[in-house]
C-alpha cells in the first residue's frame, strides 16, 4: 500500500469518527481545498534510484574496461602481454583485494590471481566467509611486467609502470566504494600509497586510503614460499580484523585458525 492510499484511509477514519461524535461542519483553508482537488500522485518507486545507480556504474566500469583493453602507454608492457587483465568480481562488493601485477598464468588466462598464489588467494576468501565472485580483485598493474632474456619468472614493477597504471586502478575503486581494501604485498602497498616500507613493519593495521579502511597484509606468494604456522596466523589476523571492519560475523573456529593446540 502506498504511503498517499494510508494517509487517505486514515483522514477518512478521522473524519468518521468525528460525524460519530455529532461534528456536521469543518473549517477548511482554501489552500487545502486546492490540494484535495488535485490527482492522485503516482507511486514512487523506491528501488529505481537504487537500480539506475547499478547501472551507471556498471556501464562505467564498462566503459573503463574497454580503455584498459586497448592502453598502451607503455609499449613495451602492451608489446609483450596476452591479455591486458583487468580485474574480476563483483564491482559493488564492500571488499576488494589489490595485489601488484599480473604472473605468466594471469596473463595467459586474462584474469587476476589464478595461479598458484591466486589458489590461495581464493582459499582465504572462502575461509573468511565469502566466494571469490562476491569481492573484487585487481592489481596495480593491469600488464603483465616484461622479462626480455628471461623464459620464466616474474619482476617487481617499476615506480612509473605502476604510476602510469594507476589511474585505471583509482577509477575502480572510486566506483566500486568498497568498505575495505585489502593491499597484498609491499608493492602493491608501495603502489597504491607510496609507502615503501617492509610490509611486516605495516600489516596488521588499518592505513586510511581514499577515506576507505585499507588493510596491508602479506602477499600470498609468501605463505607459499613460507609455510610456517606463525606467518599464516599473522595473515589470519588481518583477515580476521578485515571482518570485524566489515561488521561480518567471524565464529570461534575462524578465530582459531593456525593457532596451536592445548
């Protein structure tokens, strides 16, 4: 029932009640009369405003998708890719994860955090409670770093490939308005805000990027290369502090996670 139809039906009680108690006249402004002449207002429709705001959104991350796809600032980063890899997930999640460039999988398959460290990536979403499709997940670079001379591995990259990309990453998170960023590893922490400090002297505590709560934590890669319970937990803690910022409920057994037994 609408909010005018409730408003008429009571006036209607009132007025019922008040020839119950013997009132023949009112006394009404002219102002009202007017008022009570005019048609009946349409329905508001309260889910509109939300339903055209998804869709600018989703229409501009459309539209920044498609710039990506095509840069090539840096030729030498758009000479040697596959696939310009964009980010993936769900762009009006409240969490979005930020990790520093795309690995020989990532640029193979186009999509963020599919190897190996991308697998465990994934596991840790689903342990704090959510599926990979629910968050949001990109890197600082959207280009695979070049190796020329080298057939495998990775290198860090350089201050201004990650300045020069950067502003495709801002738009991103100016649209998706997480409620939390999750930057893993010190170069995507270094990216985002210029800290390059190590990330074990930073991680375990709230920075403040864009007015939004940002959480440095280990990259992945590095509980792969360390597999000690010690450094889990500390990742473990940060995720756990991540959903308390979320406000989502986090169980005894979570907040167990990688500690010792009795």
């Amino acid at each position: 029932m609408s909010h005018y139809q409730t408003a008429l039906e009571a006036a209607e009680e009132h007025l019922l009640a008040l020839k119950s108690n013997g009132v023949r006249f009112l006394d009404v402004r002219a102002e009202t009369l007017f008022d009570l002449q005019q048609p009946v207002p349409e329905p508001v429709d309260l889910a509109a405003p939300a339903d055209s705001a998804r869709k600018t959104r989703e229409a501009a991350m459309a539209e920044l998708r498609g710039r990506a796809l095509v840069c090539l600032k840096c030729p030498h980063l758009a000479n040697s890719r596959r696939n310009v890899v964009f980010g993936v997930g769900d762009i009006h999640a409240r969490l979005m994860f930020v990790g520093e460039a795309p690995g020989a999988d990532e640029d193979r398959q186009g999509e963020p955090f599919v190897g190996a460290a991308g697998q465990l990536l994934t596991r840790i979403i689903k342990a704090m409670g959510f599926s990979r499709e629910s968050v949001y997940i990109a890197n600082i670079l959207k280009c695979r770093p070049d190796t020329p001379g080298q057939t495998a591995g990775n290198r860090k990259p350089a201050p201004e490939e990650m300045k020069t990309c950067l502003p495709y990453l801002l738009e991103q998170i100016d649209l998706i308005q997480p409620a939390v960023l999750v930057a893993l590893g010190a170069t995507a922490l270094e990216g985002l805000t210029g800290k390059s400090e190590p990330i074990g002297r930073l991680r375990g505590r709230f920075l403040l990027f864009r007015d939004i709560p940002l959480m440095p934590t280990f990259h992945p890669s590095y509980l792969l290369r360390n597999q000690a319970m010690t450094e889990k937990r500390k990742v473990w803690e940060d995720m756990l502090q991540v959903l308390d910022k979320l406000g989502a409920p986090v169980t005894e057994k979570q907040r167990a996670f990688f500690l010792k037994g009795p």
